[in-house]
C-alpha cells in the first residue's frame, strides 16, 4: 500500500485500530520445553528474589538490575494535560501518544519503555506514585505534563529518585536545539558568551533551552525572552504573579534583558539568534523582523505543524542558518534524536542520576558527530536514521556517568560501544527477521 493514498490521520487512525496499538512484549528467553518454567518461574525463580533481597538488606545493592529487565525498562509516565497540540485531553487519550514514544524508544535505543498514563493532576500525587513505581524501571521519563506543573515535578523526582528522570518535552528539545546551535555558531564564527539571542516562546522547551544556554556560558544579559504577554523583564506589571505561579518564568524575567520592552520585533532587532518554540505559523515572525536582526543570523522556527516563519522567507530575508521541526526541510530539530540515546547511554551503564554534564556530554557528542561526517548550513544537526550518531551519544552518556561516579556498572569504551551498538541495532533486526517470517504482519492493501 501506497502511503501517499490516504492522508497521515486517516492512515493513522486505520492502522492504529488494525494492530491494536504498536507493541508488545515478547519472551526473550528460548523456552525449549515446558521443564524450563521451573527455572523462570517457580520455583527456580525462588533464588534471585532471595539474593535481590539479601544483598539490598546486608550490603544495599540492587541486584534487580542484574537478574531482571529492569536495568533496560524506561517508564514512560504522562497525566495527559499538555498532549502535543491537543491540549488537556487526558490520560486515556494520550496513551497513543506515550506507547508511540516507546517505540521511538525501542527501534532507536534498543530500550524496553512502557508507557504508563496516570489519572492524577495534582502534582504532589503524581509524584508520590511515579516515585513508588520506582522499583520497576531503570529510568523514567516524563511526558506531556502541562506547565509550570513539570517544572516542578521533574525537579522533585530528580530530587528525590535513584534513578535518572527526564522530561522529553523540557529537556529533549532542549537537548537537539543546543547541538544544533552548537554547530550553527560555528559555522557563523560566533562565540556562545558574546552572542546575542532571542527566545519566542517561554513554555516547557524554552524555558529548558535557557537553562542550558547558560551552562553552555551564555550571558543572560545578552538573552531576550518573549511570552504570549510580550518580552520578559523585571518590570513587567505581572512580575509578581510570575513569582507565585511560575518562579521559572519569573527567574528569567529577572536575569535577562536589562533593557528591551515590546514583543517580537523588539527582541529580533540586532539578535544574532532566534530560537521560537511558540505557536504554529507562519506570519509570527515576519520576514522585515528578521532583517532587523545583525548580519548572517540563525533562525530556528521550530513550531509544528508549521514553523513560525517558512525558511525560505527566513532566508530571502537574510538568514544564513535556518531550522525547523520538520522532516521535510533541512537541518530538522527533533527531540528523537536525542532521548532514545540518553536512555540508552543511562540504562546501559545503570546510571543513578542524570545531570546537566551528561546533558552537555550528549549535545556536544551529536554536534560533533554532524561536523565529522559533514557539517554545512544545510545540515547542523544528523538526521534521525543515522545509527552511529546515536551510539556515540549514547557512549558520551554513559561515559560521563562513570567518570562523574553516577554509574553502577563501570565499562571501557570499548565495552561500551559493543554493548550499545548490538541493542540499538538489534530491533531494527527483530523487524526485518519479524516481517520476513510473519511474525510482524504487515497492513494489507485495503487499509
């Protein structure tokens, strides 16, 4: 069947409801006779529970990563109130969302995710029950929780788990924009400390993307913010109610922009960078805006469906380096560049947090990656089917968490790459081994 006959949401809808849902699980061990249940069930199983249990009393180590799926399970957790573009709607409607999210996770990262949706928007108690789910996984990632409530929540579980806790919407857009940027201000001789940046938008990626602006050494005095009210500045006659409702928000009102006042045009005017994560265009950013920014600047409209400015506007008005969310134009940010190796590098090394080094480590490793194997305007970050940028990410990981002393397991590169290379490439095989003998059906043509 031709993927052009139908449109992406019918397409969607039909094939959601032909294979009830996009994966399941599958026994990994080879089962040769039905004796062998007496090894993984009772009452062989009997063993590694009473070691797991031995060693966490007498010696306080978990064993669970060793003798059970938990040292490559990810947790994919969402309350379903900040679903895509959707909105509110929801834990049951935006569980397609999290179990497609774990098929990202696997085909990518060769990691086990479950999705898990929650029936609870308080935050307190989404945090009580993720952290009780904690002897389930080895990492956790959080998913469309609206804002400021996953400000709040991300820091408390990072806070409070052992073991590394992410927010995709926070930090993995985060993550593919900052190597990205890496590289475009390379490509344009700038300095990250001396350049001028302008952030449209203040939502849960922004707000994340200037959180690691500044550890990248960026000045904030040099950092203009825009949110649906208009630049952000300790002035503003809602800064008060910032301080209360949102202390992220307020933060940046008050370490940024010193002296500019207005809305978009105001904070492109002289910016040698914009970055908008904000609402779908085109038209919120205008191509005379765009020339009042200094010369040779760096557009990255990143809103989906439609970018906030159409690139080629962006470039017929001056632009030398130009980004968007989407597939179809060049130099694509996509967070799913970036979390299927994260986890893949944290779980591999059974890491016990994770930190903004690793964040780093992750970001300079995709950036270096695009520069080894050809860096150009057109092309600042890798694009999502290149297998190798995803291993060396994940080795920069997991590295990072042994040498900071994050890791319980303690690997040599070359370990490391053997290990990660063979479980990110191993789905891509199940795939072709499962088609080929029928054990993954494929849509037939009157789909």
């Amino acid at each position: 069947m031709s993927l052009q006959k139908k449109n992406w949401y019918e397409l969607a809808e039909n094939l959601h409801r032909y294979y009830g849902g996009k994966i399941e699980v599958v026994p990994k061990v080879p089962l040769k006779s039905f004796d062998e249940f007496s090894i993984w069930y009772t009452p062989g199983v009997a063993e590694p529970c009473r070691r797991i249990y031995k060693f966490l009393k007498e010696q306080n180590e978990d064993l669970s990563f060793e003798y059970t799926c938990r040292w490559n399970y990810a947790a994919v957790i969402s309350n379903g109130t900040r679903v895509l573009g959707l909105g509110d709607i929801g834990p049951e409607a935006g569980f397609p969302v999290m179990e497609g999210k774990a098929l990202l996770f696997k085909y990518l990262g060769g990691v086990d995710a479950v999705p898990v949706v929650i029936n609870e928007r308080d935050p307190e108690k989404f945090i009580y029950i993720v952290k009780a789910l904690e002897p389930s996984f080895g990492a956790v990632n959080l998913e469309d929780i609206r804002s400021p409530d996953c400000f709040y929540i991300l820091e408390r579980l990072k806070e409070i788990m052992e073991i590394p806790v992410w927010h995709d919407d926070q930090d993995g857009t985060a993550l593919v924009t900052i190597a990205a940027l890496i590289n475009a201000l390379k490509l344009t001789g700038r300095k990250i400390e001396d350049t001028k940046i302008a952030i449209i938008g203040a939502g849960a990626a922004n707000i994340a993307t200037y959180k690691y602006l500044k550890v990248l050494g960026a000045d904030p005095r040099n950092v203009v913010v825009v949110d649906s009210k208009g630049i952000l500045h300790s002035e503003r006659e809602d800064i008060e109610k910032l301080k209360k409702t949102n202390p992220w928000k307020y933060n940046i009102a008050i370490e940024t922009n010193p002296e500019k006042r207005g809305g978009i045009p105001e904070a492109l005017e002289g910016a040698d960078v914009v970055i908008a994560a904000s609402r779908p265009g085109p038209g919120v950013i205008k191509k005379e805006w765009i020339k009042k920014m200094d010369k040779d600047p760096i557009v990255f409209a990143l809103a989906n469906p439609v970018p906030e400015i159409w690139p080629w506007e962006a470039e017929e008005a001056g632009a030398k380096i130009v980004a968007t969310g989407r597939g179809d134009f060049p130099n694509q940010v996509n967070n799913s560049l970036g979390f299927p190796a994260i986890f893949r590098g944290v779980l591999t090394v059974r890491a016990k947090k994770m930190v903004d080094e690793m964040f780093v480590a992750a970001a300079y490793a995709i950036a270096e990656y695009t520069e080894e194997t050809g860096m150009h305007e057109k092309r600042i970050v890798a694009s999502m089917d290149e297998i190798d940028v995803y291993v060396k990410e994940a080795i920069a990981v997991a590295e990072k968490a042994i040498e900071l002393g994050l890791a319980r397991r303690k690997l040599s590169r070359s370990e490391l790459e053997a290990e990660i290379r063979e479980l990110i490439e191993r789905p891509k095989k199940w795939v072709t081994l499962g088609r080929k003998f029928g054990l993954i059906k494929d849509y037939s043509e009157d789909i």
